[in-house]
C-alpha cells in the first residue's frame, strides 16, 4: 500500500509539472482563421469588466492641432471616464508602414482594441487583423472589414451641407476657397456637399479648391488659404486639421468656416460656424461590446440623427437669417426630405450625373470621385 501511494504521489508530481508548461498562445496561433462567433467569445472571457480593458488609439497629428485629432482625443477621454477601461495613443503616426508597428506595440502592451483614426491606415489595419484575431480592429473613414476589423465614420457631409448654406449668404464676392488635404472620396464629398449648400442659397457661388496634400501642416494650409483670398475669395473653409486657413481669413478681414471642432477661439474674427464630430459616443458603445463579448465586423456610417456629427453654433460673424436658414435645412436632413445628393445633379463638365428624382446611394457617395458643377479644381 505504501509503494502505491507513493507511485501515485510521483504521477501526480509529473502530470503537474506538464501543465505548467503547456503552450500559450503565439502569434502563429493567432494566425489562424477565426470566425465572429470564435472572436467574440475569446474576447468575452478575457475581457468581462472596464478596468481589465486596455483601448488603443492611432493618431495622423499631434492632440493639440484644434481639430480632427483632438475631436478623437476628446472621444477617447469621454470612453475612459464612461467605462473606466485604460486607453493608450500614439501622435503624428504616418500612413505607412509604420503604423502597423505601432499597433502592435500596442497589443504588446495589452491592448484588445485598437482604433486607427486615419484613411491611410486601412490596409495595415486590415492585415495586421488575421494576425491576431482576438483584437477588435476599428478603422475610421474607410471601407475594408474582416471578420474582426470594423470600419466607421459618420455623415459630415450632412454638416458641410449646412455650412454651406451660412458660406453661401455670407460671400459678397461669389467666391468661396476651400483648403483640402487629399482627393479621396471623403474629401471631394464634403466639397460637393458645401457647394450644394452654399447653391442652395445662392446659385451663382463657385467654390474653388486648393489641395495641400496633408493632413496637419498649419503653414501649408494656410499658404493655400492666401492664394484664393489673393484670387478673391472672401470666404475660406477646409477639409485641415488645424485652424490655419481660417487665421489666413482672420489677417484679411474675411470669413471662414471651420472643421472638426468649434474654432471660434482661434480665429474669432472670422469664424463663423464649422461641421464637428463628437466621437465619445461611438467608442463607448463599441467598446462595451467587446466587453459584452457582443461585438461584430460591421460598417457604420452615422449621421445627424445619431449625433456623431452636427453643426457648431453659429457666431455673430454668421449672416443675417442664416440661423433660420440652418434650421430649416436641419429639419429636412433629419426627416428625410433633404438628401444632399439627390438629383438633379450635374458635374463639372455639364453632365447629368443624378437625375432629377432619383438619388445617389451610399456606395455611390462612399465612391465619389467627380466634382458638381460650380466647384473650380480637379479631382487628381
């Protein structure tokens, strides 16, 4: 009896010391295909409360540039505070290479969830996404999923749109500078979207383009800005990170239409309103569902009835009427009788594009690489 005990004492030794070194997951592992239903139950037990979550954030510009960075900076401050998760970020990433280092630093830092802010990161997102398919991936204003790798952005032509309309009431001269960073679809769809606007109080408006081929550069923004005040502009709006078209504006006496934040205090004397983002919202809700161990691919593409994107209060910089004018175009965007992109809509060259009663679809707009007539630029 006393061998058997023994012998059963040195097995148990032995089947111990076996599952203390069992293979943990690796990379290759992680590597293999995995399905929503596998990804959402693996991020369901590993992540069942805020304080075991950490949040990764991938940003194209510094948090201070004012704009479009710092709106996603102040969503992720918003999610810390709503679920007490741990966030970490990475400034100025550039869209290259680069960045697919940066998040996996990230995930070597715990990360379950990362959010790339930036088109020029998609194909990096995507990729690095069936390396590891246990981190939800989420990438901002472009259009490639994988089973966990979302994509969102929100309606912001809805805002330019309405923009437009306090541009269009504004100008004396007929003559609106837009500064913008790159001729993708996004972009050429926020310029149509404001010149339909600023036409739709005033046909005779012509928006002219200057691209700066970046993101963040205050001084190249606002070089850009000086060229079409110098061409007779007298108001100035953008598709920038930083409030430097608007200073341009400001230092001539003129008027300017912001983006992504309220920049009133940054060029008070010319600014008059600008289409804002309000991402908090969003993140929190995402992130929740990964801690439900609910959250799937998707593509979301919210607009003003969401509330991720809207209209900054107009200032006393804002033409007379324009507040009654935004309201009622407002009205019409929330209920459906205003589209934006519903025809009759002609491009540059006098082509029917949208025909009188029909109106564009998402993938159409998503797509958009033409510009409306009235717009002075080219696509490329």
């Amino acid at each position: 009896m006393k061998k058997i005990l023994a012998l059963l004492m040195v097995l148990t030794l032995v089947l111990s010391l076996a599952a203390c070194g069992e293979k943990t997951p690796t990379e290759e592992t992680y590597g293999e295909t995995a399905t929503e239903t596998e990804v959402t139950e693996g991020m369901d037990t590993e992540t069942s409360t805020g304080e075991d979550v950490t949040v990764g954030f991938i940003y194209v510009g510094p948090i201070g540039d004012g704009g479009w960075t710092y709106a996603h900076d102040q969503g992720r401050l918003f999610l810390e505070e709503e679920l007490g998760v741990k966030t970490i970020y990475k400034e100025s990433v550039p869209e290259t290479q680069d960045v697919e280092q940066e998040m996996r630093n990230m995930i070597d830092q715990g990360a379950t969830i990362i959010f790339a802010t930036s088109f020029g990161y998609m194909d990096f997102m995507e990729k690095l996404s069936g390396d590891f398919p246990e981190v939800a991936f989420m990438h901002c204003s472009g259009y490639k999923t994988t089973d966990n790798m979302a994509n969102y952005f929100g309606r912001i032509y809805q805002a330019r749109y309405l923009s437009g309309i306090v541009a269009g009431m504004k100008t004396e001269t007929n003559k609106i500078g837009y500064v913008a960073a790159f001729p993708i679809p996004e972009v050429i769809r926020g310029i149509n979207a404001f010149t339909l606007g600023a036409q739709s109080v005033n046909p005779d408006v012509e928006v002219e383009v200057v691209w700066t081929s970046t993101w963040y550069d205050p001084a190249k923004e606002k070089e850009a800005a000086i060229a079409m005040l110098d061409n007779g502009a007298d108001v100035i709006a953008q598709h920038q990170d930083t409030a430097g078209p608007q200073q341009a504006a400001e230092e001539r006496g003129v008027w300017s239409v912001g983006y992504n934040t309220d920049m009133s205090a940054m060029a008070p004397k010319a600014y008059m309103t600008a289409p804002v983002w309000n991402w908090g919202p969003y993140y929190v809700e995402q992130v929740q569902a990964v801690i439900d161990g609910t959250f799937a691919s998707h593509a979301y593409w919210g607009g003003m009835e969401d509330g991720i994107v809207a209209l900054a209060p107009l200032t006393e910089n804002a033409p007379e009427g324009a507040q009654e004018a935004v309201d009622a175009a407002t009205a019409q965007i929330l209920d459906g009788s205003e589209l934006v992109f519903d025809g009759p809509l002609t491009n540059q060259a006098g082509e029917v594009i949208v025909a009188e009663g029909a109106a564009m679809t998402d993938g159409e707009m998503l797509n958009m690489m033409w510009f409306v007539d009235g717009v002075i630029g080219n696509v490329e």
